[in-house]
C-alpha cells in the first residue's frame, strides 16, 4: 500500500493533516558505524605497531643473519615485503582471531580461508586451504604450518554484542540532534485536492521534489496547488541544541574505550592522547604487543625450528623494543650507563638506536668502570685498611 492511500484508508476522504519534517523527505539516512571504525583503528594500531619489530635469528646462542632473518625482516614471499605481511597476518589475528601461515617453496603464505580438523589426541590437520586465486588440494598436519589463534572466546563477535546498545544509543542520539535542528510544518490537503485523479502523481512530485529543493536551499518560495497549505513551524527547528551533540561524543568515547579494553589497550592512546604517553606506551607495549610477539616467536620456533635445535640455541627472538622511536640526545645518559655497566657494546647501541654498526675490534667489546667491583673484593680492601690502622 502507498503512502497517500495509507492516508485516505485511516483519515477518509476530507481534510487532512500530515506532520512533515525534513528526514521525511529524505532519500536515505546514514548511521555512524563508529564500532567498526573503533575496531580497525585499534587492529591497525597493534598491526603497524608489530611491523616494527625486528626478528631477530641465533644459532647456537651467536646472533645470525641468514635465510631467516631475510625471511622475517625483509621479504617473506614474492608478492609481500615484511611490513605488509606482519600487518595482514596481525589483522587478519585480531579480526579472525586466528591466522593460518604456510611456508611454500621457501615462501611464508598466509591463507585467506581454510578448514580445520580438530581432533582430542591425534594431531589436527587442515584442508580446503584458499590463498586469492590459488587452492590446495592437499592436507596440511599442524606440524607443518604456523597457525596462530587468540583464544578459544572470539573477542570481535563478543564485541559486537556489547557494542549494539552503544550503536542503538548513538542512532538515537544522531535522530535527536537532526530532529532538534531539523525544520517543520504541517501540510493540510483539503477534500477537493485529495479527491483529484492527479493526486498521486501531483502529491509525489509535490513531496520529492519541491519540497526536498525547498528545505535545501537557502532561500527559496515553495509554490503550492489549490487545496494545499503549508505552515512553517518554529520552536524545535530553530533552536540550538548542544546537548545531543555531547551526548554523541560521550557514546563514541565509550565505545573507543570498551574497544580499547578488549584489545588491551590503553583508552588514552587508542583515541590518540598524548597526555602521560611514555607510561601509556610502556603499558601499551607490556600488554598488548609483547605477548602476540611471544605467540608469533613460540609458533615459529616451535614448527620451523623445533625442539632439538631450540635447545642448543638457535631460534627467533621477536625485539619490540625497536617499535618506540628513540632520540639520542634524550637517551644520550641511559647509552652512557648501559656501556659503563658492560650491558651492551658500543655497536650494540648504535643498532638499537637505528644507525650503522662501527663494526670495529673496541666497538665491539664490553667494558666496564672501575667503580663496579666484586662485594668480597670490597670487602677484602676495608679489612685491609683496618689492619693497617690498627698497626
């Protein structure tokens, strides 16, 4: 049924009064999908944050830079360099919550779709694996892949319900805020006029078109046919409403926060605070990325490199200190102490703080002050400088 014979089966034929605002007329509205946008905000964050990271390789306890490395750190197939495989792998982790790696032909593949088999005791294996064009014919053991999981809760689909009521409150809000500064009036529509056999097509035309130019433009006369008469109304329409736009920012900050919480990040940095961001980083850092650079070292050591060569030493080890951005002249006291300690090398530093290696025989030796000594040799001293006294 149409709208206007809607009209003449509940009103009859005669006059009619209809309540027009200006989202009537419109041809479609848009609601905010701010909890989409929260989620890839926070993915992309992890994702680029972990793409930093540097993987580093040791054979035997010597670090080593070989296949390896190359593989991680530069580029882990033909078609992807290591930042857009790390960031597609950590997206496609936190978006899933799990992550499929398959190393063919000496290339790390991630799959776009697959199929596991899960089994109590016997290893689980996988099938009807799906990379773009490409598809396997074959079954993969566990044994033979990286597969990568969060944990057995799906946090999106979690975070889908929890977010509807905060999607719901959010629309209301919007409709308010358009309604309180949405103008108004009423349309009367005598007998006569709704009695016209041109009705439908007049009152169409009357609805979509010069109505819709008429509350668009900025100055405008709205010319009407026998039988119809328009009231502009005031009140609501021309008054400014604040209200409902704090109302809308206090949703989305609630939402960014629930999002934030769920990926283990600080609601500060999520929305971009700067306040406090060297405590808020070391937080973001301790609780969020380091333990998926654990899951993504353990899975590789574990399958690539396995039991037997672990233990003599040869692993991945996934540095995330290198995410932060490092100024030397504000680091330039904590270098000084790390050297004086003997806890790094002077090439050590250099790479950490991004620069090249000096790559000579003193640049790479420990050293240490001579105001760092042994207790028992101190204490060795003060009882000789006692039996001296005494004498």
């Amino acid at each position: 049924m149409k709208f206007t014979d809607w009209v003449k089966s509940f009103f009859g034929v005669g006059q009619t009064t209809l309540n027009l605002t200006q989202s009537a007329i419109a041809t479609q509205e848009q609601q905010l999908a701010i909890e989409i946008f929260a989620i890839h905000s926070a993915i992309n964050l992890i994702a680029s944050s972990i793409s930093k990271c540097e993987f580093k390789t040791y054979s035997k306890g010597t670090e080593l830079k070989g296949e390896d490395y190359y593989l991680w750190n530069i580029e882990p197939n033909k078609n992807q360099n290591s930042s857009q495989f790390l960031q597609e792998l950590v997206s496609k982790l936190l978006f899933e919550n799990e992550c499929l790696v398959l190393e063919i032909n000496g290339q790390l593949i991630i799959a776009d779709s697959f199929f596991q088999n899960e089994f109590a005791i016997n290893e689980n294996y996988f099938d009807s694996v799906i990379r773009g064009t490409w598809s396997s014919n074959r079954t993969y053991k566990m044994s033979e892949v990286m597969y990568f999981k969060l944990g057995n809760t799906d946090i999106r689909a979690l975070l889908s319900n929890l977010m509807l009521g905060y999607n719901n409150l959010l629309n209301m809000s919007m409709t308010k805020y358009k309604r309180s500064g949405g103008r108004k009036g009423i349309l009367d529509i005598n007998a006569v006029a709704s009695g016209d056999k041109n009705f439908q097509t007049k009152f169409n035309d009357l609805m979509n078109n010069r109505f819709k130019s008429y509350f668009e433009s900025e100055n405008a006369v709205l010319p009407l046919l026998n039988g119809y008469t328009y009231e502009e109304q005031g009140g609501e329409g021309s008054k400014k409403s604040t209200s409902e736009i704090a109302d809308i920012a206090i949703i989305t900050k609630e939402i960014f926060e629930r999002v934030a919480q769920a990926f283990k990040i600080p609601p500060a940095l999520l929305r971009g605070d700067i306040a406090d961001i060297g405590a808020t980083t070391a937080n973001y850092l301790t609780f969020c990325v380091d333990p998926i650079c654990d899951m993504l070292g353990e899975e590789n050591n574990r399958k690539r490199f396995r039991k037997q060569h672990y233990l003599e030493g040869t692993y991945l080890l996934v540095d995330t200190t290198s995410i932060r951005h490092i100024d030397l002249f504000s680091i330039s006291e904590a270098f000084d102490k790390l050297i004086a300690s003997g806890g790094y090398s002077i090439d050590e530093l250099i790479v950490k703080s991004g620069d090249v290696p000096l790559n000579t025989d003193y640049s790479k030796q420990h050293y240490i002050t001579k105001n760092y000594q042994k207790i028992e040799t101190l204490g060795l001293e003060i009882k000789e400088v006692k039996t001296i006294n005494e004498n």
